[in-house]
C-alpha cells in the first residue's frame, strides 16, 4: 500500500519555524512507522532526523506525536494508521531538528529523585531478599523506559516547565515504594515541592501515552498518599 507522510520539519541551520513536508512511501500493512520513517530517510531524503535504536519498544528513544498522539514509531502498525500519517516532534521540549527533541531537561528531572536504590545496611552475603507481594508494590513503575511520551502529554507540564512531570514521579514511585530503599523521606520531599505531585490535575493523558502500559496517574496517587499520610 502507499502511505502519505506529513511530518514536520525544522533545520535550526536554515530555518525560523518548522513546517510540513509530504513523502509518498510504498509499505507493507503490518510495517511499523518506524519503517517507513527510515524508507523516506534512507531513500528520499537523507536530511531527515529522527532518533531509534532498539526498534522493538524497548530504548525509548522513537517517541513522536503520530497523528496526535504520542506513540513510539517502533510499536505503531501502518494499518492502524490508515494512508495518511502525520508525525511531529514531541510537545513541549525544544525541537533540535525535525523529530529529534532536547531531552536533557527531561534526565535533569529524572535525576532529581535519585532514580537509584540506596540501602546503607552491611552488604549481605546473598541478594537483599524480598517477598512477591513487596515488588508487587513497585512493578508496574519498573516498567519505564524514558521515552518521556507521558511528560509531553501532559498539560500541566506544558503549561509549566518547572513540573517535574508523570515520567519524574513515575520513577520516584518505583524507590520510594521499594522495600530495600532507604532514601524514601528524601525522595518525598523532592516530590512534596511546588514542582512535585501536587502540579498533577489527574487529567490521564498519560496513561493514554505511556506504550508500556503503566498506570502512572494510580502510581501519582499513591505517591500523594504517601506524601499525606507517610504509607508506603
Ligand atoms: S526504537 Fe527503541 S523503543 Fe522504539
């Protein structure tokens, strides 16, 4: 089948604003966008920027706005899409070049809840043991893979920068809820500031965005929970 992509273009080396381009792309139903991004790259027009490197939904690095959504192009089937698709950047991070967004930002944030497991005890001689109901708590948040698809689906975040964002919390929730951890009050209190938890409207769209699946509105709930009333 032949394909219409819309995607937006921007060369900070030679333009003021972004703007659409269209390429004609023959693929197969089941290709995914990644696909027939990489046809348009490799045989139309070399200049167009893009990043992946799994392409099996496992990097995080592909997530772009198709047809106003946020997806990763690697898990996205043409045949879901129909003949016509559209591809823009991510909202709300600065546009580097066409698709490709300044994430730095993003990791700054990541980076403030200390996304590492702190245990100060002696080191025990075999691992630091845990039942299946206590990773039960924090499995769901495991899941996460940075592709920071759920922070740019945010309003809140787009409408202030400062909050930390779904992706932020989401990997907070994944210590804090940890039995070994023991950096949780730290961590709470990253979370309790004007950038933290409380910028979340419950609005869902990141749920909707997340491609792994998490709930990451229930996991921001239960970080306010612990947060009020100290239950993790
Ligand atoms: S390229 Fe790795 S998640 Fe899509």
């Amino acid at each position: 089948m032949q394909v219409t992509l819309r995607i937006k273009r921007f060369n900070p080396e030679a333009d003021t604003q972004s703007h659409f381009e269209n390429y004609q792309v023959e693929v197969e139903p089941t290709d995914r966008v990644l696909d027939a991004l990489q046809t348009v790259k490799w045989y139309q027009d070399g200049t167009l920027t893009l990043r992946r490197s799994c392409a099996h939904g496992i990097c995080g690095s592909d997530a772009m706005l198709i047809n106003g959504r946020n997806r990763l192009a690697c898990k996205v089937l043409i045949r879901d899409l129909g003949n016509k698709i559209q591809i823009e950047p991510m909202r709300g991070f600065r546009v580097l070049k066409d698709l490709v967004v300044d994430m730095e930002p993003f990791f700054a944030k990541y980076r403030q809840v200390m996304p590492y497991l702190v245990n100060n005890d002696p080191v025990p001689q075999t691992e630091r043991l845990q039942s299946p109901e206590e990773h039960e708590r924090f499995e769901d948040t495991t899941k996460c893979i940075l592709c920071a698809a759920c922070t740019t689906a945010c309003p809140s975040y787009w409408s202030n920068h400062e909050f930390l964002g779904p992706a932020a919390i989401v990997q907070g929730h994944r210590f804090i809820f940890d039995s070994r951890d023991q950096l949780k009050s730290e961590r709470l209190a990253v979370l309790n500031d004007m950038t933290g938890v409380w910028r979340c409207r419950t609005i869902f769209n990141c749920v909707e965005a997340c491609p792994r699946g998490i709930d990451v509105t229930k996991a921001i709930g239960e970080v306010k929970k612990a947060i009020l009333f100290g239950k993790t």
